[in-house]
C-alpha cells in the first residue's frame, strides 16, 4: 500500500522543490528555509526537521536518487530505499 504522506530532510546542496507550495505560486524547498547569508545574499539553508510532503513520483525520484533522506522508515520503505536514523544530525 502507497503512503499518502512522505517525511524528508534535505540532503547536502540538493535543493527539491516542494512541489504542491510551487503550485500555489510559492517557492520553496523542502527541508530548507529562506535565510540571508551577508548584506546582499541570501540563500537555502537545511532547517533539519522533517518535512512532510504529499506523495509525489518525483519525491520517490528525488530520494533514490540521493537528494532527499527519508525522515522515517516508511517513507524508506516507499521510495525502495535503506533508513538511517542518523542522517541529517550534526
């Protein structure tokens, strides 16, 4: 049975779209927040909390192919990927 919820931490500089905020006209990433870097920049910092998205192909996608960590082990489970508990800690 498909989950109707996934839970990711962003992983590394990957920056994936949360896909249903874009559709609502806002720009964001899951697992990171809008943050200004020095006077002039800003840019997306991990927030390390788990966000939790709706399921999407392109988030399974996007976690197999190592730009999200799986926040629980079902969400590891619906995208045929390995938990690890401990990703995404300082």
């Amino acid at each position: 049975m498909t989950p109707k919820k996934l839970r990711f931490r962003a992983r590394g500089t990957a920056l994936v779209q949360n896909l249903e905020r874009l559709e609502a006209g806002i720009k964001s990433f899951i697992g990171r927040k809008f943050v200004q870097a020095d006077f002039e920049q800003w840019g997306f910092e991990p927030t390390g909390e788990a966000e939790e998205v709706a399921y999407r192909a392109e988030y399974v996608k996007a976690c197999k192919d190592g730009d999200l960590d799986p926040a629980d082990e079902a969400t590891a489970k619906a995208c045929g990927v390995s938990f690890d508990p401990f990703l995404g800690e300082a």
